[in-house]
C-alpha cells in the first residue's frame, strides 16, 4: 500500500494470518463527503450526499482492488447472521439488502461487510483460509448473540476460526445505565467484570471483554485486536456518541 491509500484502511491482523484473506478498515481520510460527514464516510443511510456515497464506495473498490462489490447490509443491531454465496452477492450488490448484521461466506470474491461507528466489528476466518466472515456487535447486539450466532452459521468449528477485534468506543469513554449492565450479567457472571461504577447506577462498559468473553465461552482460542477508542481518536475513527450527525467506517474481509 503506497501512503495515500495508507491514510484511508487499516490493515486488520490475525495472530495466524492465513495468506489468501484479505482485511481492512477504512478510516475518515481521503473521501470526497463534506461537512458533519467529512470525508470518508461509506454509509447510504446517514444523511449524506449520495453521490458522494457513491464517489466514497468507488474508491473503496478501486483502492483495496476489491473483486466484487461489497455485500451491504441492512443492519439493525440484531443477531442475524447470514452465509454469502456468489449468488446472494450479486443480488445484494443490486441493493436487495437483506436485513443482519453478520456476513459469512467461503466462497473467493465474495466482500463482507459491515459499517460501524463505536460499535465493534468483529472479524473471523479459519485457520485454513477459507471461510471468513464479519459482525457489527453494538451493545446489543452482542447481548443478543451476533458473536454466538456468528460462529454457529459458520462451517468450521469455533478452535479453528482466528478473530480480530476492530475499532470501537473504548473502555474508558462508553458510559452505560445499569439496565445494560445488569442484562449482561444476567447472560454470564463473568460480565461483571466489563463494567466500573462511575456514579449511582452508571458504568463504564468495557466492549472489546465483552466480546472476548463470548469469544472464550464459544470454543475461540486465538483473538486479537481491540485496544482503539473510536470517541477518543477522533482524525482516524467516525464515533455517533462523540458526534451524533457523522459517517460510518467499512470493516471488509474476503477470500482472495
């Protein structure tokens, strides 16, 4: 990747990266969106100018070579998770989106994705290299199960599958009410231990143990990742609770 392609993906690294999966998140540089959306914002749904949308997802194809349009989903903070082939990627690339909020697919060119701005994106792929697969896991989603859901539609058994955690609203910024709290524990004890009491029935909630959490009670032995604040990095990273009007960042993984 030259410098100017450097400004606009993150890299996304496994702890084994299997040669033929490719991963990236994109950032807010080097878009042409103005304003509140400044300036690389990949979501259609957000109130920004959709030719400049369309300008954005241009570039995006054009920057990561990317073999196919990315699988855009409708996503409603849920635990749906739905397997890609080449067939359902094509009639989604023609804006039949289908409502989830997790992408699977084993099949080479077939781009899953998801667009986050605090919520945390998720990555998977096998050890073998050829099935991969990505979730956007807000709060409730991952009190839902996306993470759960994820790995059971996948093929490959949850000790074979390596995960990435990307860039979310950090541990020390994501305040929550004790409902949230209380919900999560009421799923795992071990839960608990994500949240700090900062005043009368408020907690910060540490998402990235959230997800490892689920990830270790499901079989997943190798995770990496986490460790960003999309609020607090605010030149790299889109963040709805720091700015309410804003874009959305891609998270894209595919076979290659």
């Amino acid at each position: 990747m030259d410098s100017q392609i450097n400004a606009s993906y993150l890299p996304v690294n496994f702890l084994d990266n299997p040669a033929n999966v490719k991963a990236y998140i994109t950032l807010i540089t080097g878009g042409v969106s103005s304003g509140d959306y400044s300036e690389y914002n990949l979501a259609a749904h957000v109130g920004d100018d959709l030719v400049a949308v369309s300008q954005n997802r241009a570039k995006l194809i054009d920057d990561l070579s990317l073999p196919s349009e990315p699988v855009w989903l409708d996503q409603v903070h849920s635990n749906k998770a739905v397997y890609v082939d080449d067939g359902l990627s094509l009639k989604l690339s023609e804006n039949h989106r289908i409502q989830a909020d997790a992408s699977i697919t084993g099949s080479r060119g077939v781009v899953c994705t998801v667009l986050t701005a605090d919520c945390l994106p998720v990555f998977f792929c096998n050890q073998s290299g050829t099935e991969v697969a990505v979730a956007h896991a807000g709060w409730r989603g991952l009190h839902a199960g996306i993470i759960s859901n994820t790995l059971s539609n996948m093929k490959s058994s949850a000790d074979t599958i390596l995960v990435s955690l990307g860039p979310a609203i950090g541990p020390d910024v994501f305040e929550v009410g004790d409902e949230v709290r209380q919900a999560f524990v009421d799923k795992d004890e071990l839960n608990a231990l994500a949240f700090i009491e900062t005043s009368k029935d408020q907690y910060l909630c540490d998402i990235y143990r959230l997800a490892r959490n689920e990830l270790k009670t499901a079989g997943v032995k190798q995770v990496t990742g986490g460790g960003f604040c999309t609020y607090s990095e605010h030149k790299r990273f889109y963040s709805y609770r720091r700015n309410r009007v804003t874009g959305r960042m891609a998270s894209l993984i595919w076979l290659d």
